[in-house]
C-alpha cells in the first residue's frame, strides 16, 4: 500500500511567491509549466 499525504497549505495566484518567503521549513515545491519560465515566475522564485 502506498501513502500519499498532501501539505497542509496551498498557495496559488498572485502574491503567492510573496507568501513563500513567510513561510517557515526548508523544503518548498513549485509546481508550473512553460508559463511560469516564459513569465519570469522561476527566475524570480529563486
């Protein structure tokens, strides 16, 4: 049997790459596609 467990918190849309500097941990996951490479969201993530 496998077990998948989900964050507890999702953020999405704008002021959302904001919020990640808030957050406590050391581990976060983006998830996005061409868009977000295309728009500067990566770059800026970094």
């Amino acid at each position: 049997m496998a077990r998948f467990i989900t964050p507890r918190d999702i953020y999405y849309g704008r002021g959302a790459l904001a919020q990640l500097r808030r957050l406590e941990g050391r581990r976060t996951v983006l998830v996005g596609g061409v868009m977000g490479k295309e728009n500067g969201f990566l770059q800026r993530a970094e």
